[in-house]
C-alpha cells in the first residue's frame, strides 16, 4: 500500500493556499516523504513497546523480542504462544507483556480484524482500538496515519505538534485542544499531510 502521488500534490497546493506559515514549513522541509508500515499487527506492537520509554530502549526491546521470537517473525500467532514471564524476560514491563498478549488474544479470535480497518471510517477504527489494553487515542491516530495513510488526521495532543505550533504560529506556551484545532482547521482534509510537516519543522534548528 502506498500513497496517491496525485492526492499528495493536491494536499500540498492546498496547504500552500490555505495556509502560508505551513507553506513556509513546506518550502523549508522538501518534498514529502511518509512511509507506510505494511504489516499492521507488528506497527500496533512496536507502538505499545515504545510508550514512555526512550527510542533507543524500545529499539533494543523489539530486537530482543525478535531474537526470542526467532526463526518465527512477531504475528499475532508467535505473541499468543508467550507467557507473561516470556515477555517479561525480554524487557517488557508488566503491563506491557499484559497490553500485548490482549492485542494477540484480540486479532486472534476475531474480535479485532486487522486486515479490515482499510475499508473502515477513522472515527470506528479509533473505537476499536482502544478497546485494546495499552492503546490510547494517540496510538490509534498514528496506526492511521502511519498504517493506512489515512490524510486528515490531526494528533493534537501530540507533544511534537503542539511544540511545532507554538514556535511557527509564534504562541507563548503550548497550545490547548481549542486553539490547535483553530490553527489546524485549514489544514482539512489534509490534516495528516501538515501534522507530518510540523515534526519536520522541529529539526530546522538542527540542521
């Protein structure tokens, strides 16, 4: 599954139109270059390693539960087969063996079908979800974007986003839910394209 080369120009002409700051932001970061996940179940799984822990300690955690995994990739089948004390030993925190062998248990017997959601609206799969122990609202927006290349989703409560608002919409503190959606209202229906252009933004200083 890849993005529509042709939707994408048109999400950039529009931003550049209804939007100059982001047109500015778009002239700086180039050209756009999300990539898709093809295997669903192991983004949900990689998404559910890595909250609130480092980047480099989920890395080191999913290549673990890879090895552990080994000759067998990480599915729905090979996490079902884990006890908790087996994904315990490869750094998982409790909780986190818990979430994972729920969102097994769940895309195995059915009740959460993965292989579904592309034909599904936005607002029902972020109802399924969160059903999933360890699955918050943020990660299902990213499964949308990052998954099913979904284009007008707008993660406001991501910390990335509301630090690019601040610093390019020139706000003293951190914007609230009201004033992001205020801000993001011309960004529809291409939501997504500019929320990945405002994580882009965060490394102008960088570079």
């Amino acid at each position: 599954m890849s993005l529509d080369p042709y939707e994408i120009r048109r999400a950039l002409r529009h931003l550049r139109t209804a939007d100059p700051v982001m047109g500015d932001v778009i002239k700086k970061a180039g050209p756009f270059r999300l990539k898709l996940g093809r295997d669903r179940f192991h983004m949900l799984v990689a998404s559910i390693i890595s909250q609130q822990i480092s980047g480099k300690a989920a890395a080191s955690i999913r290549q673990k539960l890879a090895q552990y995994i080994a000759p067998e990739k990480i599915s729905r089948e090979s996490l079902a087969r884990l006890s908790h004390e087996e994904l315990r030993s490869v750094g998982l925190s409790p909780q986190k063996a818990t979430y994972l062998l729920d969102l097994a248990e769940r895309v195995a017997n059915g009740s959460l079908r993965l292989d579904r959601m592309g034909r599904m609206p936005d607002e029902k799969i972020i109802e399924a979800l969160v059903e999933v122990k360890g699955i918050g609202i943020w990660t299902a927006q990213m499964f949308l974007i990052f998954a099913l290349g979904r284009l007008d989703v707008f993660p406001h409560a991501d910390l990335g986003v509301r630090m690019a608002i601040r610093d390019l919409y020139g706000l003293q503190d951190l914007p609230d839910k009201d004033i992001s959606h205020k801000i993001a209202a011309p960004w529809r229906p291409y939501a997504s394209v500019a929320t990945w252009y405002c994580w882009r933004s965060l490394e102008f200083e960088e570079n």
